[in-house]
C-alpha cells in the first residue's frame, strides 16, 4: 500500500488533488510501480484524480492496472483507459476483453475474496494498493497488506479533505526526501 498525507492526516485538499510530497518521492513511486506487477485504485481515485498509473519519472516496464468499478462509472475518456497498460477492470455488469481492457465481472458481495481469486488465476503476483481512503481501508481493515509506505509532509497542514486512513502501526524506518518523511511498515502478522 501507499499513499501520501500532510501533517494533519489529509491526502488532499478540499477533495481535490494536491501535491503533497516532492518530485524525489514521485520517483520512489514511479521505481516501485515499475517493480511490481499490478497497480490498484477504486472508482473514487479513477474519477478525482484521473490517474494514468505508468511509469514515466524513470525507465521501466508499466504495472498493470487494476480498477475495481462496479458500476462502470469512469468514462472510456479516462487516464486509466488508455493504451499504455494492461487494464483489468473489476465490475459487476460485463465480461470482456478489447485490446488492452480486461473487464470482468465479480459480484458486490465478498468482492474482495473473488478479486484475490481471479488475480490469482491470471498469477499477478504482486499489487500496489494506490486507492483513496476506501480501497485503502478495506485493505487494512482486511489484514490484506504485505508492506506500507507513507510519503508524509511534515510542513503541510491542509486542515480539511480527504482523511488519510485509521493506521496504528509503527514504522519499520524512516527515510527523508528534502521536505517529504517516507515511513515504510511491514506487516509482521503475515510472517
């Protein structure tokens, strides 16, 4: 999992994008993208934030990325959408694929459970969890996380938005990039 939040807990201002950490952050990110198999977000993030998660602050091959929108909400128009991954979009009216779009249909009801399932059929070994609060939740809520980063700035207040998620783990480290702490954890109740 990862995603970044202000001093005060928010991972946006306003319910808007806003930058939060720094450009040697956004590379760390775009590393690990690069290094893992698949990227995830939920509707929110695809509609908020129109995403494109790729690769593009180094050279590596881009993540698949994985959407979990049960009502195909997110316009075709979308970042996400594009052809420059592999998309898998989890949803509960269709089953098909277009080129680079993988769209399967899974039921609302243990959602979860049956999107590790098919991930596993189609052997993606491992997934970022970029998601908003929800996504992010449910995973932690869930025991469902192997590692965590947290990209806090600890010079920015936003005071209001969008609520960074109930984390009560203590950081395995800390690392600083100019203005921004990486705090990475590890979840030793996998072990």
């Amino acid at each position: 999992m990862k995603w970044a939040q202000s001093a005060d807990g928010f991972m946006d201002k306003d319910f808007r994008p806003y930058p939060i950490s720094n450009s040697l952050s956004k590379q760390l990110v775009h590393q690990m993208r690069s290094e893992e198999h698949a990227i995830l977000i939920g509707k929110n993030t695809a509609l908020h934030d129109n995403p494109s998660l790729t690769v593009r602050e180094i050279e590596g091959k881009n993540p698949i990325r994985i959407l979990i929108d049960f009502n195909l909400e997110v316009s075709e128009n979308s970042n996400i959408y594009n052809d420059e991954a592999k998309t898998i979009i989890f949803n509960s009216v269709k089953n098909v694929e277009d080129n680079n779009l993988k769209f399967i249909r899974i039921e609302r009801e243990n959602s979860i459970s049956q999107i590790l399932e098919k991930l596993y059929e189609l052997q993606i070994q491992s997934v970022i969890i970029e998601g908003g609060r929800f996504t992010l939740q449910e995973s932690i809520n869930k025991n469902l996380w192997d590692e965590a980063l947290i990209f806090k700035n600890p010079n920015l207040n936003l005071k209001t938005g969008t609520q960074a998620p109930n984390f009560d783990f203590e950081p395995e480290k800390t690392q600083n990039l100019r203005d921004t702490e990486v705090l990475f954890f590890s979840n030793g109740s996998l072990d």
